[in-house]
C-alpha cells in the first residue's frame, strides 16, 4: 500500500536526482490524487475514474502526469496508457509501487530522464570537438535497443542506429 509520506520522499528523490543532473524540478508540491480509486476496484472502474483525473489535468494544462501503479489488476498499465495518452492526449510516467518503495539514485536518475525526454529536454549532447587527424575519413556508428519490462508483451523492442 503507498502511503504519502513514501510519495513525498520519492518526490524528494526525484528533485535531489534533478540537482545532480542538471535538471531543473520545480519543487511545486503537486497534487497528489487517487481519483477514489478504491483497493479492490475492477479494472472498467479504474478507467472510468483516471480518465476523468486526466481530462481535468489536461484542462488546466498539465503536461505530464507521474502514476504510481499497484501490481493489481493485470493490464492496469495499458489502461492507464491509453486513457491517458490516446484518448485525453496527456503524457504519463507509470512508476510501479515496489519500485517507489526502494528507490534508489540510479533509478530515480532514469526516471528522471526519461520525464525529461517526454517533455522534450535535451539528456545528453556531445561535445563539438574536432576529429583528430588520424580520424579524417572515418565513420563512427552508433547502435543502441530499449526492451519493453518483461510484464509488457505487446510492446516492441526499438532499435536505433547512428552516424557521426
């Protein structure tokens, strides 16, 4: 079960990730909300609730919403998503609840940046630097593959390739 002082200490942690980053978090005490969603709720009901928490939000122009997600029921994950995102057109960061309870820097660092890229910010530039010459006429390609959570079987792998 989250509790708000767990809540509040991961906002902590996000904020203390941010600082280290570079990133600026403005500490804005956000709402936090469960829309009334009760322990033992079906999943329609879940639906029906954080649709109408996302329509209000995207009404006074919130750009991203933070969802901590409780392992029950199965498939909660895509529905948040697609209420959310498809259907109201706001960005989310699922976060699962055991992953809140032991945070640690590394994770929040990600999560962190994976909020920053969703709300377009830049993560990570490379140095304008010249090449020496010893790399004139050479090609440096890059490759990188994110793998979906082993829970999410219905989404790909992406793959990305490239050049400098």
């Amino acid at each position: 079960r989250t509790n708000m002082q767990s809540i509040k200490n991961f906002e902590r942690t996000l904020i203390s990730s941010g600082s280290s980053l570079n990133v600026s978090v403005n500490p804005m005490d956000p709402p936090i909300n469960n829309g009334g969603v009760q322990r033992n709720a079906r999943l329609s009901e879940i639906k029906t609730l954080v649709g109408n928490i996302f329509t209000k939000l995207k009404a006074n122009n919130v750009e991203l919403v933070v969802v901590i997600i409780p392992d029950y029921p199965p498939g909660i994950y895509a529905a948040i998503k697609q209420k959310s995102e498809l259907e109201v057109g706001i960005l989310t960061q699922c976060i699962k609840s055991k992953t809140m309870f032991k945070m640690n820097p590394s994770t929040s660092s990600n999560i962190l940046l994976k909020i920053n890229s969703k709300l377009n910010g830049i993560n990570h530039t490379l140095a304008n630097r010249s090449s020496p010459p010893s790399m004139e006429g050479a090609i440096i390609f890059g490759a990188d593959v994110t793998h979906p959570s082993p829970d999410q079987t219905a989404i790909p792998s992406v793959a990305a390739v490239s050049k400098i």
